[in-house]
C-alpha cells in the first residue's frame, strides 16, 4: 500500500507544484491574447461591417426612419403594411418567384446540355469553351443594356423574326414579354454554371457508362441512372446559388425597367406595367427614392429570412436525391 508522502508532493514541493501552474495559465493567457492580437482586424472588420450593420437594420425595421430625422419607434407596423397594405409587395414577390421558378431550372437544364455538348467536341474544345463562358464575364449593365439594343421593336432580333415572318413581340416594352426577355438573356450568360457541370461530366468515370452499355443501357438510360447521379451534388450547388440569386434579382431589371427613358417617358421603377418589378427593386425604390428607410429594412429582413427558410428546406430535401461518390450525406 502507498504511503502519504508517496502519494501526495510534500510541503516543499507544494508551493513549487502551485506556482507552475500558475505559470501555465499565465503562458496560456498570453497566447489567447496573441491570437486575439491577430484575429483583431478581422473581428474589427466583421463588427463594424456586418454585426453592427445587421443590428441597425433590425432596429430601424421597427421604426419609421427618412435619413434626415431621428428614427420614430412604430413597432410592426412596417410589417403590418407589408402583408396588408402594399400591393406593389405582392407584386414584386409575384415576379420574384416566376423568375426562380423558371429561370433557375432552364439555367441548370441549359447548363447541363451545353456541357454535354462540349464533352463530345474532338476539335476546338477551347475555342467552344471561351465561346461559352465570354458572356458570363460581361458585366451586367453592359449586358442588359445590349440586349435591351438587340431585343429593341425595331432592333436586329425583330427584323430576322420579321424575315421570317414570324410574330414580331415588342419585348421589354410589353409587360406579356418582358420576363422571357429576361430569361433569354439569363441563358445567355449560363457560362459560370456550364463551366461547373463540363468539369462535374468529365469527373465520371468511364467505367460506370461502359459497365452500363454492357448491361444494354441505352443513352437515356445512361444519362438518367449515371451522368445524373454522378453530378448531382453540382446540381444541388447551382440550384441552391441560383435561388438565392433569384431573390437577390436586380441589376438587369433595373437597368431594363430605366431604358423606358429612351422613349421620354419618365417611367418608374418596373416599367412597363410593374412586369420588371422584383422584390430588390421594389426594396431599392422604397429605401433609397421613398427614403422609407425603415420599410426598406423590414423589406430586407423578410428577404434575408425567406431565403434562409428555402435554402434549409433546399438543403434538407437534398438527401433525397444528391448522391455523393464516397457516399456521405
């Protein structure tokens, strides 16, 4: 059986054993504020740039805020007049949801398609590559403004259509046809996404489509049980971008809905008709024309917390049908 002195230091050895451990706990003091020494720029930056940010704006959507006076507290009200008493609202939402609910699949589905035609290029796959992605590179406004020239009544699109004598739309003059203008030019700049699905194609393996042929597979067959499988989470990563950039529509209806200026009408933020009305928009006229500062951020925050909701509800159904090649979740 141990004795006393063996278990336990003895009274020299105490004070010494005390004050080691206060010498490592003041050396790992030292290195916390070290690292908080270098941390301190980013959590400076992250502070100031995002959490404050963030904060005021949930303040001012409960309050009635121009700028140019001090915020007055009205609660939910902003809220309240959102859901029942701005019409403009609803329409903005309703052509924020027919953007995403078609522009998103064609841009996957197009996407897919121009990649699976580049896989099967034997000569000038670069040149076709460069060809494909250019338009993704192109600002926005420089692109909006173009197809605003191209998809003009009078501008090049309606005199082949007229050669042809085909029905000649007036475009983004014509509440019937703006948002499928729109979604001409979104498959236009389908680049960045082509780019993600011809590496995802050239990642399957081989050997998965020739056991496949074996078996009597055919080329729908293949794409359906391999290729789709096998890109599937890159499939789930442009859907998931490409709703949250739905919500976040902007650039391109803007500068459409201001090019109704050419004709000299001063036209507003949706021209024509509120058919180019998005939800962005919608915050933007509110925030920064109304000067309805405290609108505009309930707007934001409504946003912010619908996107979150459809990116869980995106994420949470993917384990259904995204299939990993090691075979995780």
């Amino acid at each position: 059986m141990a004795t006393v002195s063996e278990r336990a230091p003895s009274a020299p050895e105490q004070p010494r054993a005390a004050a080691r451990r206060r010498s490592r706990r003041r050396a790992a003091r030292r290195r916390q504020w070290v690292a908080l020494a270098f941390m301190s720029p980013w959590v400076i930056g992250f502070s100031a740039f995002y959490v404050y940010p963030m904060a005021s704006s949930l303040y001012f959507s409960f309050t009635r805020y121009d700028i140019l006076s001090q915020p007055k507290w009205v609660g939910l009200s902003n809220y309240q007049f959102m859901f029942t008493g701005d019409a403009q609202f609803w329409t903005a939402v309703r052509n924020t949801m027919w953007i995403i609910v078609f522009l998103v699949p064609l841009q996957v589905a197009f996407g897919i398609g121009a990649a699976m035609v580049l896989t099967r290029v034997k000569r000038g796959l670069s040149f076709y590559r460069t060809v494909f992605f250019l338009p993704s590179m192109v600002p926005l406004v420089a692109a909006a403004l173009a197809f605003v020239f191209l998809l003009n009544p009078a501008g090049p699109i309606n005199r082949i259509l007229h050669r042809l004598h085909l029905p000649e739309p007036l475009w983004f003059y014509d509440p019937n046809y703006t948002k499928p203008g729109l979604l001409i030019l979104g498959l236009w700049m389908v680049g960045q996404t082509m780019i993600l699905f011809l590496a995802a194609l050239l990642d399957v393996p081989t050997q998965l489509y020739e056991a496949a042929e074996i078996e009597g597979a055919g080329s729908w067959q293949r794409f359906r049980h391999v290729t789709l499988p096998m890109i599937s989470p890159v499939i789930f990563f442009c859907v998931v971008i490409g709703v949250i950039h739905g919500f976040q529509y902007f650039t391109e209806a803007f500068v459409i809905s201001q090019s109704g200026d050419q004709t000299g009408l001063d036209n507003p933020v949706g021209y024509p008709q509120d058919s180019l009305r998005f939800f962005t928009s919608h915050l933007y006229q509110q925030g920064f024309e109304g000067f309805h500062m405290g609108y505009a951020a309930a707007l934001s925050w409504v946003l912010f917390l619908v996107v979150m909701a459809c990116t869980l509800v995106i994420i949470r159904g993917s384990r259904r049908w995204v299939h990993y090649q090691g075979g995780f979740r």
